[in-house]
C-alpha cells in the first residue's frame, strides 16, 4: 500500500526562536484530504557521558511546558549549518565542563514523529577529561552523577521520564557491565 | 538554586485539532526575562504488544513532518476524559486488531520536553486475543511482526528511530529472554 500524503497548500503560522508551526493540507491515500499539524525544529544532539569510575552525567534543568524541572542527559539544539558530532561536544564542554576523547553514535531519534520533525542524535561519549561549562545566559541546570545502578533505579520508578534520557540509560544496560 | 520561571504573560498563538501553542513570557531564576514557546498536548499512550510466540507487533505509518514512513509501536492520542490504560486498549484493538488480558506500564516519556509538554505512557502488552481493527478516517498503516531479535538488529542499524518504539524494544531486551 502506497502510504504517502501529498502536501496540497501550506499555511505557516508562526515563526519563532526555536519552533516553527505550519498547517499543511494533505491528500490522502484513499483521494480524500486532512489536515496535518507540524511544529518545525532544526534539530538536537544528546550526549550520554560516562565518567572514568563509570557514572552517568545528568543535567536538572527547569522545563517551563512541564512547569516543573527534569534530570536529563546533556543537550541541545543545532547551531545553523553545524554538523551534529561538534554540537554534541560542544553541548557537553557548555552545560557538564566535561570534553570527551571518544564519541559514538548510540542512536537517532524522533520524540512526536505525529507532529514534529526534531531529530535527537543521541552520542555515548567516554575518556572524559575537564573542560569548561558556559551557559546561554536564559539556561540554569544542576549536575548529578549517577552510579548506573542509581540510574536504573530511578528507571524502575518513573523517576526519570525523558526519552532520549531513558533511551541512553537503557543503552548502557544493556552494553555496558556495571557490575565491576 | 532555585530553577524555577515563573510566567508573566501568556500568548495564545494557535489553537488546533492535535495541540495548540502558547509563547510565554517568563522571570529567570537571576531575575532576568526570556520567552519560552510551548507546544500544549493532551496527551498519548503507546503499547508494546508480546504476541503469544513473542513477536512485537510494530505499525508502519506515514509521517508528514517527516515526509517518509516510520515504523513504531501502536499509539495514540487521549481522547477527552479517557484513562490512559482504556486508550491503551482501545488504540491497541483499533490499530492492531489484537485485545490484550494483560497490560502494564514500562513508563512515561517525554520525547521533547524542552518545548510541548506531550506525556506518553508506554504499556506492555501480553495475553493477546483477537479482536477488530478500526482505523479513523485519516489513519492508513500497515502491521509488521518482528522477533525481538530482528527488532535488536533494526535498533543497531538505526532503522528504528521513534523514541517511545526504542524504549519498549530495550525494554524487551533488558526484561525478557529472548533466546528461549
């Protein structure tokens, strides 16, 4: 079955610092037209930082949509024209004080796929040596260190409820031996 | 330190059928001011269904903002006043075909809580029975049953890149033995 909708007129309604929303009506497979909802966002890395004695580097910051303050790994949005890889270095040198020696890939993902197209590249980053933290002047965070056994406990209780958060502490579990 | 901003005006910028959007004027924690764009939702579950020779029962649904298909468990939005476990069911039933005796919550994520305050519970799905399929009139998507081991290779691969689709398929890996 051919899956695709056609993008028949396009309404943009607001352009903003770090969304944009536009309206798109779509055809649909079966001939008949909808609408489509779609926040626009130019994308984000996500670093899970592993210290030398094996703790997670997790970042508390206030989340205003939430009304209330999250722990999650370090991270941030694309400069304009920045390749993904830099960004995460530089998102973890700013918000942790932390430069890394090795950076891989974990995975990418999609938060709301239904309405936005931020893509998150969530990078592991290990052999961690000290550098300097430097926050945008609107951005206040707290650092935690956690052990991974810590960090899947608070899995285990909800505590810890951001996806790309979630995502890299499962990672570890299942590729890294905590128990040494 | 205290993280929290408090809002000291609020613009409505759109109201629409998935979410609206708010730009708010907030108080910084060192007493300056900033704005935060918020993308307000109701609200989803999602569920990983186990069938009974533990398969994992993924939807393949296009996407418009991201232009392409993406595969992801089955999910949807909160209708007005339903429970989370009863929209779990139902989105289940009306996207899968399959009822479920069993249902229990992995967790709830947040896919970008730097800008909507969309929560989405996960639910483990097992005990399955068959019952009716019935899509909304602007829903077209195709069924995949995968192994857990073929949803592992997918994950290496970065071919699954929908965060909640992620977290239930680590999940079944931390959580269930597979080689049996």
């Amino acid at each position: 079955m051919n899956l695709y909708e056609k993008t028949t007129n396009k309404t943009s309604i607001y352009e903003g610092k770090i969304i944009d929303l536009e309206v798109h009506d779509v055809e649909l497979p079966n001939g008949e037209t909808s609408s489509r909802e779609i926040v626009l966002h130019n994308g984000a890395v996500a670093v899970c930082a592993l210290t030398p004695d094996n703790k997670i580097v997790l970042v508390e910051q206030f989340r205003k949509p939430l009304d209330d303050t999250m722990l999650e790994i370090p991270a941030g949005k694309l400069e304009i024209g920045e390749e993904r890889e830099e960004a995460a270095m530089r998102e973890l040198e700013e918000e942790t004080g932390y430069k890394a020696k090795s950076l891989q890939l974990i995975t990418d993902m999609y938060g709301s796929p239904g309405f936005t197209n931020e893509k998150i590249s969530i990078y592991l980053a290990t052999e961690l040596l000290p550098g300097e933290t430097h926050l945008d002047e609107d951005e206040f965070i707290e650092i935690h260190e956690l052990s991974i056994n810590e960090a899947q406990e608070k899995l285990a209780n909800n505590e810890i409820n951001d996806a790309k958060t979630i995502i890299a502490i499962q990672y570890l579990l299942l590729n890294y031996n905590h128990s040494k």
